[in-house]
C-alpha cells in the first residue's frame, strides 16, 4: 500500500543542485511526487510510494548533492490521498 510523506529539508539545501539530486533519486526509486524551494531557505518534498521505498529516500535526503549541508529533515504523513504522475521538481 502506497504512503505520502511531506519532507521539510533545513540546512545548506539551496543553490547546491540539492532539488536536481533529490528528483535524480524519487525517479530512481520510483516514486512520485514533487521537490521545491521554499521562501524560507527550505526544500520542500512530498513523496509517495510503498514505506520502504520512502524510507530509503528519507534516509539519502539527510547525504544530499556535495555541497550540500543538511541539518534536519522533518516528516509529515498525508493522511490522504496523493494522486501524482512521475516526479517534478516545481520551481
């Protein structure tokens, strides 16, 4: 059964290639969803596939792209449902 997850990822996550890197790893694990920038400095996710395969992106988004500096990854679960085509990275 497929899971939505919103993730607010804090720290260095803008200007880095962190969005490219993120959508790079949802397509490679077959998920859907989206990736944005935030006002705030943040990088907004959400993502939706089975529980494992989230939890497997949960944990790469903590490595990121090179130059990137992540500080925090929070995780929201969407209590319902999340109808999305393939993965976008939103501008």
């Amino acid at each position: 059964m497929n899971k939505a997850i919103k993730l607010i990822i804090r720290g260095r996550v803008q200007g880095v290639g962190y969005r490219r890197w993120f959508e790079q790893q949802a397509l490679a694990l077959a998920l859907t969803g989206y990736v944005k920038n935030l006002d705030s400095g943040e990088v907004e996710a959400v993502i939706v596939g089975h529980f494992d395969v989230l939890q497997e992106l949960i944990s790469r988004s903590y490595d990121g792209p090179p130059r990137a500096e992540v500080v925090q990854v929070f995780q929201i679960i969407l209590a319902h449902e999340q109808n999305f085509v393939g993965f976008n990275m939103l501008r």
